[in-house]
C-alpha cells in the first residue's frame, strides 16, 4: 500500500511512473492498479471517456490504491470542477502556453482563497456531505495540478509560466511539440530531446517535477536521462494489443515449426 501520496512523493524528489487510459473499463484500470504504477491518467482529451464512465474508473483505481489524475478536454472551468466532484486526486490540462491559462487552470482547480472552484459539499468527493467539515483546505491540500506544455509558445513562456503557484507538475508533450515544431511525430529530434531537458531545469529550479510521456523503453530511458520523474509509458490500448499480438506471434511460431517436422 502507498502511505505516501504521489504528491509529496514528487515534493521529495522522488520519481513515478504512470500509464494513460482510454478504455473506459473499470475493470481494466483494477487491472492497472494492481501492477504496481504509481498512477494513472484517465484520458478525456483523446479518449472517449465521460464524466460517468470518468467516476467508475476513479473509483477503480481508488480499489487498487492507485491515484487517479483525470485530463481533461480542454482548459475549461466546468471540465475540471465535474472531474475532482466526481473524486479525481488531480487534473491535467492540454495545451497551456501562457501564464494567464495557467492561473486559469490553478482556479478551476483550487477552492477560496486559492482559486475559484464551485463548492458543493454533497459530491462523491467529499463523500456526499459526510467530508463537508473542512473539505475545501483539505483538497487545496491534496489535489495535483498537472499543465500540460505542447507547443512553441508553451515552451518560450515556461519560466512565467511555472512561477503561477500551486503548480505540482509540467508535462511536456513531445508529440503536440513535435507538431508545433513543424516536425511531426519526430519525438527523437534533438530540438524536442533540448527543449524537455531545458524545461526540466526551468521546472526544478521552481520546485517542479517535470513529467513526459515515453512510447517504448528506448525514449523512456531519454526522459530519465533529462530528469523526467513524472513519467508516463504507453496506453492502456497499445499495451494490450502488442501483449496479444506477441502471444499471437509466439504460438503462431511454434505451430509453424511443428506442422513442418
């Protein structure tokens, strides 16, 4: 069991690892919980996951011990209040580049005096009412904010950007980078490898961790080289399907060796 939220963890400098999800299968994120990540990132930006499929797969994660970090579409107040109502331990947000989505973003998130979220003490997050008694300090407290930096502008504008406060995480999406640079799916490229390592340190130097998302070991171990700690590796969907299809080509083998004795 994880007595430590991630957190503090990422407070202590400890690095995570975490996966993304866009099945909308509590069973399958039961599944992910019981592997032993640190976390996972339901997606609602490029999945098709809703605000009720959202509240099952938090609450299976929660039976895994797994903290659940929810992405939400888009920057937008509403998104992110049904999110952490319906028990999410964070939010990430696509597509910040300046410092004003930023504090757009910490607001959304954050109760009176740090931000400006719609309170209703009768939510699955506070445990319909019986969490009522101090349930606004304590999600202040406890609740992550992840920005997602993707572009040429997010980048430029990182050291304002970071110094918005109660900021736990940016995330570097090398793939909507790569896009911006006008190098598309080139997520190898020196000038994306650059730019996650210079905002590593701009991060750091502000108390941040840095996450990024790694496709295969290879790039994951280029995210660790760069001081990544938040790391996300691989969807639920990849992962699956190259599972099947490793055993597929395995059996598939071994069949064709033994039709040809």
């Amino acid at each position: 069991m994880k007595k430590t939220s991630l957190k503090d963890r990422l407070k202590n400098g400890e690095t995570v690892l975490g996966s993304w999800s866009i099945i909308p299968s509590a069973t399958l994120v039961e599944i992910i919980g019981y592997s032993g990540l640190d976390f996972i990132v339901i997606d609602s930006e490029h999945g098709p996951v809703n605000i009720e499929s959202a509240e099952n797969l938090i609450r299976a994660a929660e039976i895994a011990n797994m903290p659940s970090i929810f992405r939400v579409p888009c920057n937008e107040p509403n998104f992110i209040l049904r999110a952490l109502d319906v028990g999410a331990c964070g939010i990430q947000i696509p597509h910040v580049s300046t410092d004003s989505q930023a504090r757009l973003a910490v607001e959304s998130v954050k109760y009176y005096p740090k931000g400006k979220r719609g309170f209703s003490p009768f939510t699955r997050a506070a445990r319909y009412g019986l969490d009522a008694q101090g349930y606004t300090g304590n999600s202040n407290d406890k609740t992550m904010v992840v920005l997602n930096i993707e572009g040429v502008e997010g980048i430029k504008n990182l050291k304002k950007i970071v110094k918005v406060a109660d900021i736990d995480v940016i995330f570097i999406g090398p793939y909507d980078l790569s896009q911006s640079l006008g190098k598309p799916g080139q997520v190898e490229d020196k000038e994306i490898i650059k730019s996650i390592r210079q905002s590593v340190k701009i991060a750091e130097a502000q108390g941040l961790a840095c996450g990024s998302f790694a496709r295969d070991m290879k790039y994951l171990e280029i995210l660790l080289d760069c001081g990544v700690r938040y790391l996300t590796y691989m969807v639920d969907s990849v992962v699956i399907l190259n599972s099947y299809k490793t055993m597929h080509e395995s059996i598939q083998r071994k069949i064709t060796q033994k039709m040809g004795r």
